[in-house]
C-alpha cells in the first residue's frame, strides 16, 4: 500500500546545530507539504513543493529549507536549530495543485531543541 | 492574524450524544473547507469536506453545514462514540492546494 513515512520520530538536538527531518512518499504524488504543530497554532505550512526542482516558502519558512530531487522525497532542513523550532512536524502529500486535493499526512517529527 | 478559527480549545460529549464542532474564517476567497482528525502520536487523517457551492455535506455519522454569510462551519458528528476522541481540525483553500488551519479542538466523547 502506499503511504507516507517521516524519519526519525523524535529527536533531541542542540541549538545551533544542522537537522534534517527526512519526508517519502510512494503515493507518486506531485505535492508535498511540510507543516508544524504548535500548541495554539494549529498546523502551520513551513514550505510546500509542487514538483522536482520546485520549492516555495510558506507562512512560517523563516530557518528552514527545503529541496525536491525527485517525486518521493521533501527533506526539511532546519540549517541553526533554536528552541522555538522545538515543535511537531509534519509531512504531507497531494496529488494535484487543486485546493480541493486531500492531503496525506505522514505520523510526525517530534524535535526538541535544548 | 489567524485567518481560519476553532475558539473551543475542548468539547466534552457523552456517548451517543450529538458534537458540535465550530470554525470561522476570514478570508471570502476560500472556496474549500475541510476536516482532519487527529489522534496523539499519528498524523492528521482526511474525514470531510465541503466546497462553496454546498451548504450541507453527509457522510454517515458526519455532517458539515457551511454558512457562507456568517463565514461559518461546523462539524455535526451523530451519534458521539468514544472512538470519536480526538483532536478536529478544520482547514480551509482558496484554489492553491495550501491550506489554512484553525487550532484544532480537543473532542473526548465519554462512555
């Protein structure tokens, strides 16, 4: 069956340092997503890609990054971890560009930054 | 600013009562709204959705009524089952394929 995976679960890092949360899909959709839960904030969009070589930024993009070298994998980089990046995140998927596409949703990255 | 909001932070219903879910939203250009369900330690699932044109959406246990004047949804769930406790999302789309999500409201629906 298809589905979407995200590595590790949980991580523990230090501030300042270079984390990458791995995002892989094998629904061969066109668009992912990465997304954070914050308590009070709901889910909100980090950077999306539409396709390979696409990447855009969302609402809250500011120390992250993001690149798509093929169709399965949305990579998430937080390039100088600070502890207001401790939070849960979350990947997803969809198969068009249209607003009415549901998204897939992998089962999260829960990272701590001490 | 918080373009889509859920101001119950919890809902507390007994088993085979009725949930009231509430979202409101801001922006007139959203044309989609959709609801997620989420249990702890697992990813936001798809449950329901609505477009513009539609005031009223079923699916089984599940109805969301749009009141597009009011800038209102709401998730009707009937009857309540424990298996129901989670936290709902509701999220809304303008035609892009982003979406807005409100805070999530933490539903316990008690045997």
């Amino acid at each position: 069956d298809a589905e979407i995976t995200q590595s590790p679960r949980h991580k523990i890092t230090e501030t300042g340092r270079q984390v990458t949360l791995a995002c892989h899909q094998t629904w061969n959709h066109n668009n992912m997503f990465w997304y954070r839960q914050d308590l009070g904030h709901g889910l909100r969009l980090i950077h999306y890609s539409y396709g390979v070589q696409d990447t855009n930024k969302g609402e809250v993009s500011d120390g992250y990054s993001v690149s798509r070298s093929n169709t399965e994998d949305l990579p998430l980089t937080l390039e100088s971890a600070a502890s207001s990046q401790t939070s849960v995140y979350f990947c997803a998927s969809s198969r068009g560009q249209g607003g009415t596409d549901t998204q897939y949703f992998g089962p999260g990255t829960r990272l701590t930054v001490l | 600013d918080q373009q889509v909001k859920q101001n119950s932070p919890s809902l507390s219903v007994q088993e085979g009562r009725i949930s009231i879910l509430n979202c409101d939203y801001t922006n007139s250009m959203f044309d989609y709204f959709l609801w997620y369900k989420k249990y702890p330690a697992e990813g936001p699932t798809f449950l329901i959705s609505i477009s513009s044109i539609k005031d009223k959406n079923e699916d089984g246990r599940f109805t969301v009524f749009l009141n597009k004047s009011a800038k209102h949804l709401s998730l009707h769930i009937v009857p309540s089952q424990p298996g129901d406790s989670a936290v709902y999302f509701c999220a809304a789309s303008a035609m892009t394929g982003k979406l807005i999500f409100g805070q999530g409201t933490t539903l316990q629906v008690k045997p």
